[in-house]
C-alpha cells in the first residue's frame, strides 16, 4: 500500500472487494474509541446515571459500538466519494483516463495508511486534533503520486 504503481493497479478490483475494504478501514478508524468505550472505568458516566445494572450497561455498549461502526463507516464512505470526485478531473489536467468508478476504487486504497496512523494515534489516547486535515493531504497527495503511475493512454493512429 505504500507504491504508486501499485496503489494504481487496486483501480482494477471489483467494486464489492473495494468496499470491502472501506468497511474493513471503518473498522480500524473505530478500534481505539471501541477499546476506550469498552476498558474505561468510568463508561456510563458520560450517558448519565439511569443505567445501573451490568446487563443494561452492556446493552448500551454494543447499542453505542454498532451505532459508532455506522457512523465511521458513513463519514469514511462520504470521504472516500468527495475525493474521488476531486480524483477524476486531476487525472484528466495530468493527461491520465481515469474513470468515477477507478478513481472511488484508487481513493479507497490510497485512504489506507492514514487510517492506520489514525487509528494507533487514538488507541494510544494521542492528541489527533489537526490529523484529520493531514490525513486529508496525505491521502490527497498518494491519489496525486497514483495517477501519475497510470500511464499515459497510447494515441490511436488511424491506418
């Protein structure tokens, strides 16, 4: 995941391995907040004491956990479709054929390292208050360093 070359080669997988692959990210983005919801001591204090036996407690956990998976994996997906939205006419300036559908499929690969830096940055309670926009240039700048490792489409010559 760390090549041009072969970032640019994900653009061929099928759509379903691609989100696949998104929901797998949401996952990751989720894993540090799912594990400090889960091992916190104080968990219930921040929904108010109208919780008060362990089985209620639980409930409201996995309710909470699910709830935080759809909604990292929606604001991901949102993500992932904006900048291949801003992908497709970049490759068109640089002189690449670069469909909607390839440029979703390149994002979604290209969005996987800062995922990974995010989500250990919060499994280890670091501070992330401006990662969200350097992630956002990084994942901007592996989509830049991607296209330009399609290559160029070869010029018809009329016989």
């Amino acid at each position: 995941m760390y090549s041009p070359k072969e970032i640019a080669k994900y653009r061929f997988l099928t759509i379903g391995k691609s989100i696949q692959h998104v929901f797998i990210l949401a996952l990751f983005l989720s894993l540090g907040g799912f594990y400090n919801m889960i091992f916190r001591q104080d968990l219930m204090s921040d929904y108010g004491e109208t919780v008060s036996d362990a089985g209620s407690k639980g409930l409201v956990t996995i309710v909470i956990i699910i709830t935080t998976y759809i909604f990292n994996a929606g604001l991901l997906f949102l993500a992932i479709t904006i900048l291949a939205g801003i992908g497709e006419p970049i490759a068109k300036r640089l002189g690449r054929k670069l469909p909607y559908r390839q440029s979703w499929r390149l994002t979604a690969c290209s969005a996987t390292l800062p995922i990974v830096i995010f989500s250990l940055l919060h499994l280890f309670n670091f501070e992330e208050t401006y990662f969200f926009l350097l992630a956002l240039v990084i994942v901007a700048g592996i989509i830049l360093a991607a296209i330009q490792a399609i290559p160029k489409p070869k010029k018809r010559t009329d016989q």
